[in-house]
C-alpha cells in the first residue's frame, strides 16, 4: 500500500493521505516548537521531526484497511469451503457404510 504525501514545506503540517481515505496529520512546526522548547537545538528539532514522520508513513504502509480485511476472509472461507468438501463426501461414505453393516448385522437374509 503506498502513500500519497501532501508536503507543504519543512514546519508545516504534513498530511499523509493513504488510498485518499484514511489522513493522518502531523504537525511538525509545533513537535519542532515543543523539542526547542524542551532545550533541543533547532538542527535536532527538525531533524526528529522529519524521523518521526518517516516513522508515520512507514507504519501506514503496513496498516490494513477494512477491505482488505474483508477480502482476505472472503478468500479463506472460499479455501475452506474447497477443503471442507471433499471431507463432507467422504464422511457420508463412512455413514453410509456403518448402516450398511448395521443393517446386514441386525436383518440377515
């Protein structure tokens, strides 16, 4: 999943859209503020800053959206179906069988 930054400039706010329906908004001018105020310098500041929204887009990339869900379980259930089958088949046989000798067991000729 990629995504699309919308980059205004450095101390603006960058808005990290993923396939234009989840946004994520960070704010580097005021993390950048907050640092100097703690007593970083301003060549420390921005460079957190541009780590922690690397960080963000990073993780978004690996996140995964309802739909995804959605079809993932929708092709597990397809596979389960496809694997369950034939197991179906087989223990009508077993049933089916188990009467038999039940039936010739319990009604001889």
């Amino acid at each position: 999943m990629a995504a699309d930054f919308v980059l205004c400039s450095f101390h603006r706010q960058y808005c990290l859209e993923v396939l234009t329906v989840t946004a994520i908004t960070f704010d580097t001018l005021k993390y950048v503020k907050t640092l100097r105020a703690a007593g970083f310098e301003e060549r420390q500041a921005e460079a957190m800053a541009e780590v922690q929204r690397e960080i963000l887009s990073t993780n978004l990339d690996n996140l995964v959206t309802k739909d995804d869900l959605s079809q993932g379980l929708r092709e597990l259930r397809l596979e389960m179906a496809a694997e369950i089958a034939p197991l179906k088949w087989g223990m009508a046989v077993c049933v089916a069988g188990i009467v038999a000798i039940v039936l010739k067991t319990f009604f001889p000729h």
